[in-house]
C-alpha cells in the first residue's frame, strides 16, 4: 500500500532549539519525496525534494530507504518557521501521473 | 503573476443544491488535481485531468465531478452536496515535463460548508 505517515500532528520548540519532523513512508517502488509548506493564510508550497539534496529556508531532509523515513530537520529553529508541513510521496512515474499522496501534516509550533 | 485561482474562498450551502467551485490557472500547464483537506486525514486527491478532455478519478471521487473543456480551467461539480462533503479544498496545477518532477502550485483554498 501507498501511504505517508506523519506521527506527530504537533510539535513545539523553543527558538534555536532543533526541530525534526518526522516522516515515513510505505511505497513498492522507488520513492520520490517531497516536504509542502503551508504558513498561515497563505497557500501550500513546495519546501523541498529528497532528488535535489538541497537546503531551503535551513532545512534538510534525507531519504533512508532501509527505515523508509524522509524526516524534515534543521538545527536551529526560528519563529517564521512555525507552519504547516506536510511530506509527501509521488506515485506513478514517466509522464503518467503527478500525483502526491500526502501525510496528516504536523503543525510546527516555535515558542519565542 | 503565475498562479493558481480558486473561487469562491468560502461557501455555505445546504444540502442538495448544486454548486461549482472554479478553478484556474495561468501557467498553461497540462496536469491539474482537485485535493481535500480535512484534520487528521491531510490532503487527499478527489479527481486530476492530465489535459484538455482527459480527467481521472483519484482516491475520494464520490459525490464529486470535473471537467476540462480548456487548458486553464477545472472546475469541481458537487450535484447534491452533503454535509460530509464539508471541507476545504485545493486546487493545483503543474507541466508534466516527462520523468522529471514538476511542483504542483497550489491556489489559495475554498473552505466549504454544507448544512
């Protein structure tokens, strides 16, 4: 089965404190991962894709096929990170499809 | 500006009587997905068109329609809503550049009520 799992539906930190977002994923083929955005009032976004290997806004993600995770982290968090993140796995390849199966979403909270 | 353009941002309605929530995009892009978002369920993808005249059915299509009469436009159809069809919903649109990944750009949501 195709599914993204988001354990947490909240997560609060203290500004400068670590933050990581968890997220695993259930997919038979090889999976292609993205982290959405959504801070408040505006639309989803695109934050990052595991293929890329890049670094947005300080955060990393990493892709570990053996724990099937694709966790969201950075090392210091900062209040205008607080927003709605939401992993995401894309089925179907070659053209055929884009569609994303996305997780419950985990509201990142950043205390001053 | 590129962007995706949902209306209208919020409706009330009752059950039963027919509505449309539009959208549009201005990118010309070919792959266009309807998504609702309800809590603890997160995003979940009602129907997607690939191009003009071509939809498909995604994982919740019931109770719901679409067509794609132009590139730019997808409207979603609820014939006779109900009260479970209350939610907020997502428009998104992206090219389909072969193997490669092409974000899919959201519009800003249609919160809908459905007494």
């Amino acid at each position: 089965a195709q599914r993204v799992t988001q354990p947490e539906k909240l997560l609060s930190v203290f500004k400068g404190a670590p933050v990581e977002l968890k997220c695993n994923y259930s997919y038979s083929g090889s999976p292609e991962l993205f982290w959405y955005v959504q801070y408040s009032r505006q639309r989803l976004q695109l934050l990052l894709r595991h293929i890329s290997r890049e670094s947005i806004k300080g955060f990393t993600a990493d892709l570990n096929k053996g724990e099937t995770s694709f966790h969201l982290k950075k090392p210091f968090a900062q209040e205008e990170d607080s927003a709605m993140y939401y992993c995401a796995l894309r089925v179907g390849y070659g053209g055929a499809t884009n569609k994303l199966i996305f997780g419950t979403g985990t509201l990142l909270a950043v205390q001053p | 500006e590129a962007q995706v353009t949902q209306n209208p941002r919020y409706l009330i309605t009752v059950t039963g009587k027919k509505l449309t929530v539009t959208c549009s995009q201005n990118m010309n892009h070919e792959y266009m997905s309807w998504y609702r978002q309800d809590p603890g369920l997160g995003l979940r993808q009602i129907y997607y068109s690939m191009n003009v005249e071509v939809t498909d059915k995604g994982d919740v299509p019931e109770g719901y329609k679409v067509s794609r009469k132009e590139k730019r436009n997808f409207p979603l159809i609820l014939e006779s809503p109900s009260p479970n069809q209350t939610s907020l919903y997502f428009c998104a649109s992206s090219s389909l550049p072969g193997q490669r990944y092409s974000p899919l750009h959201f519009g800003n949501g249609t919160r809908l009520t459905v007494t």
